[in-house]
C-alpha cells in the first residue's frame, strides 16, 4: 500500500521526534486533529505507527523490519535440507540421467556420501547429450563440476546466504556438507541438499503457519 504524501510527512516526523501526541503533529501540518483521524489509523494499522495514552505516537516501522530480517537470518540450512541424489564416479552420463528424471531432481551429486566428488546439473548432461558421443559409456566424472570449483553450504550456514550463493552462481541447488581435512586434502561429506524449491517451500510453510521461524 503506497502512503499519501502527509502520510509519509507524518511517519518521517515521528520517526525523527516520536513519541509525538497527536495534537503536536496537528499543529505542525497546520490541520485539525481530527483531519488526521484516517492518516493516524492508517499508519497504525499497518504496522508503522503505533500509540500509547499520555505519550503519543511513536515509529516500530523500522524495529519490525529489523525484527523480519533477524528471524530470516536465523533459519539455517538443516531447516530446508533434502535428501541428496548420488552416483558413483564411475556411473556413466545415461545413468546420471535416469537417475536424475527417476528422483525427479535437477542437480545429483558424484562420488559418495563421506566423499563428495562434484556436480552435475540438467545444464551439464544436456550439452553432453548434443554431441554424438555415447552417454551409456562416458563416465559421468567428464562432465561434473569438480570439487576444486564447488559451490556448497554447510550445516550452521543460514538459508539467506545459501540463497544469496544461488543468484550469484546462478544455480538452482547446493550440496550441504561437511568440510573436513584428510590426508593434507579437503573432503566434502555430504548432509543433504538445499535447492530454490526447498526454500521457497520453508517461506510458504512460514507463511501459512504450518512451520515456526525458530523450529
């Protein structure tokens, strides 16, 4: 709903003196109190105003959307997680296609669960798939995206920054792993899976009060 423009001269007073009484910003629009009825109860209702006896209006726009922001920060990954698709190195590309129409997924992780090797998306196996090569040999390993240029989350990282990894890699889905050292190597173990589609389900699940912010 957009604000009228004495609305908003309203909101940015309080917010800079609140609390104000109702009859203080009469006299500094120059109105009546009563031709501020409708504007008050505006901002009222909608969260950006509110009022208490003897001391007036005073602006909570900002410490809702701080209060929004806050519990959106605290959901983190495992809230989302999915069950991971995975297929050996050696699995060849058809395979990897099989698997990934039968699970109904569009991205399936190469190696195993205590060592994850890469990825593999729609995107990749389509442009395997345009060239005259035989999927039902080629190892699916030819076509991954490597662990040394995975994108991942890890189980305490929040959705907001698992989402933000998203649009800016343009992808639909990251493995969620645990990162651990063997050998002087980096290990990927493999927790799950968090996609586009799992969190736009946790926002709906919120939205509709079927699931709390801090479960």
């Amino acid at each position: 709903m957009l604000l009228s423009e004495r609305q908003e001269k309203i909101a940015e007073m309080v917010h800079a003196d609140g609390p104000i009484p109702g009859n203080e910003i009469a006299r500094r629009l120059h109105v009546t109190r009563a031709a501020l009825r409708s504007d008050l109860a505006i901002l009222t209702m909608l969260g950006i105003l509110d009022a208490r006896p003897k001391l007036g209006y005073f602006y909570i726009g900002n410490e809702s959307t701080d209060l929004i922001a806050d519990k959106i920060r605290s959901l983190l990954v495992d809230t989302a997680l999915s069950r991971p698709v995975i297929v050996a190195g050696e699995a060849s590309v058809y395979d990897a296609i099989v698997g990934m129409f039968t699970e109904d997924v569009g991205t399936i992780f190469v190696g195993s669960e205590e060592s994850l090797e890469g990825v593999v998306s729609r995107k990749d196996l389509l442009k395997s798939a345009l060239g005259k090569r035989d999927l039902t040999t080629m190892p699916v390993r030819m076509v991954m995206t490597g662990a040394g240029r995975l994108i991942y989350a890890e189980m305490g990282d929040d959705v907001l920054s698992a989402a933000q990894k998203m649009i800016d890699h343009e992808i639909d889905c990251l493995p969620v792993v645990e990162v651990v050292q063997r050998d002087g190597k980096r290990e990927y173990r493999v927790r799950g899976r968090i996609s586009k589609t799992n969190i736009v389900r946790l926002f709906v699940d919120i939205g509709q009060g079927s699931r709390r912010v801090n479960e």
